[in-house]
C-alpha cells in the first residue's frame, strides 16, 4: 500500500576505533568492500553545471563547476538493481556542499541524498522520496522537503580528499562519510540512478564504482 513501516534488519557491520583526536570513527568494514563484484555504470548524464570527464588510473572520475547553482551529474545503471554499493573520493574544493544521490530521478525527486558541508562539519541525508510523494503525510513533508532526516557531525580535521559509500540493500541504504560516520535510513524505491552532487563552487569525483554485493552481504537469495 506505500504505507511506512518499521521492521527487519537496520544496519551492516560496522569497524569502530578510536581517532587520534579522541573523537569515535565508524567506517565499512574491508571484508565486505572486497566481497564486493566491480560493475561499471550505463552511462553518463550530466544535469546542471559544468562537468568534464578526466582520465582517471582507476574508476571514474568527473569534474564540476557550479558557481551559484546547486548542480548535478546522473550515472545510470545497465539494470535496476536492489543491492549494490556506490562509492567515490571527494575533493570538496570551494563547494559549499558535495554528495551523493542514489535511487532518484532525472529531476531528483525520489530516492535518498547524502551532502556534506565540510565548513560547518555537518553531513546531512535527504529523503528526495517523500518530500513529493502523494503517499507521504503532511508532517512526513514538512520534515523532509526542508530538513535532514539523518545527520551528524565530521569531527576533527578532514582530509583534503575523503570518501564516500553508499550501500543499498534492498529498503535499507547506509551511507559511510570520510572513514568517519554512518547515516542509515529505510527507503522505499522502485530503482532509479546514481547522482553526483555540488552546490555552489567546484569539486571533483574520483574513483567513481559501482559493484555488486555479495549474496551473504546483500541477504539476496
């Protein structure tokens, strides 16, 4: 019925230690990242801003200019898939904000975004799915279409360069920030692509993968 619901399994493992700051890291433990199958995407689809595709020693990697504008670029799928993990390094550059979007449209209203907004240390996820949904609530609008429904804080010094991981297992989707912290949420979605992110200045996406989880991972028989 589209109706929201909360049950079955909430989270992969997660690898916890200690910074030298002092501050709790949590990141996606290697174990499964090596599990994981390469994929390679359908196709490139740049949205708003100016993006450039650089030759790249391993993966994708694409370059934006977005001066005054929130600007995107779409990495499709070859099929709908409902388990895969998505995953780039980040140079933030002068952007206000970076991130990534997974199970959304061509006009991003569907599916699940995470941003990070390195000057205020905040990363921030969306869901772009009940924010225009017709099945959503009023009070599931009102939060959604304006407020994070995730988010937490990037402590300490972050890296010139960091990554970014999002794992889709079926409606779960877990999103692991600069080896730092993880944002987890439940997600109805019926597939949609990939969306690199940048608002107002410049960034680069590098080592851009897709990959396949493994079966004992995904929980797909």
């Amino acid at each position: 019925t589209g109706a929201w619901l909360w049950a079955g399994d909430l989270a992969l493992p997660r690898e916890l230690s200690m910074g030298v700051d002092g501050h709790l890291r949590a990141r996606l433990p290697a174990e499964l990242v090596s599990a994981a199958s390469p994929s390679s995407f359908g196709g490139v689809e740049f949205g708003r801003g100016d993006w450039t595709e650089m030759d790249g020693t391993a993966g994708l990697t694409l370059s934006a200019r977005c001066k005054g504008q929130f600007g995107h670029c779409l990495l499709h799928l070859h099929e709908p898939s409902s388990s895969y993990m998505v995953s780039a390094t980040v140079w933030a550059g002068d952007a206000a904000a970076v991130g990534l979007a997974v199970e959304t449209g061509e006009q991003l209203d569907r599916g699940f975004a995470v941003l990070c907004h390195l000057r205020e240390g905040r990363v921030l996820a969306f869901d772009l799915t009940a924010a225009w949904s017709e099945l959503a609530n009023e009070y599931e609008k009102a939060t959604t279409e304006y407020s994070p429904v995730v988010d937490s804080a990037l402590t300490g010094a972050i890296p010139a360069e960091f990554t970014v991981e999002i794992v889709v297992r079926g409606d779960v989707v877990e999103a692991f920030v600069a080896d730092r912290v993880v944002l987890t949420y439940r997600l109805s979605s019926d597939g949609g692509v990939v969306a690199l992110l940048v608002q107002d200045g410049s960034a680069t996406f590098s080592d851009i993968r897709l990959s396949a989880l493994a079966t004992q991972v995904s929980g797909v028989a």
